[in-house]
C-alpha cells in the first residue's frame, strides 16, 4: 500500500466535490489501514470540510 499523504488527484468541473469526499473515504481507509488513529469527529466533519473546500475553490478560482 502506498504512503496515504503521497497521494493526489485533480478536481474539477462538475461532481469535483463528490470526486472529493470519495478520494477522502479511500485515503481515510488508508490511514486507518496504516494503523493511525482517527477520531470519530474528524471522519464525520472531514467530507463536508472537503466538500465545501473543492466547491469554494472550483467557485472562486
């Protein structure tokens, strides 16, 4: 398995953010998978924070 914070994937156009929060499930699993402890909170507010992200970027850029 590859290193998760070695990872990148381009977003744009339209459905970027659900593109997002899915790249953000795989690199999550990832982490998780490494044996890092993620707190509940950050994996429930993680999707929205990237989702709002990529949509403010996308809208503002």
């Amino acid at each position: 398995m590859a290193d998760p914070a070695e990872r990148h994937c381009p977003f744009e156009g339209s459905g970027a953010a659900a593109r997002a929060r899915e790249e953000l499930r795989h690199y999550l699993d990832d982490v998780l998978a490494c044996g890092h402890l993620v707190p509940q909170a950050v994996q429930d507010a993680a999707p929205v924070v990237v989702s709002e992200l990529v949509v403010n970027a996308l809208r503002h850029t």
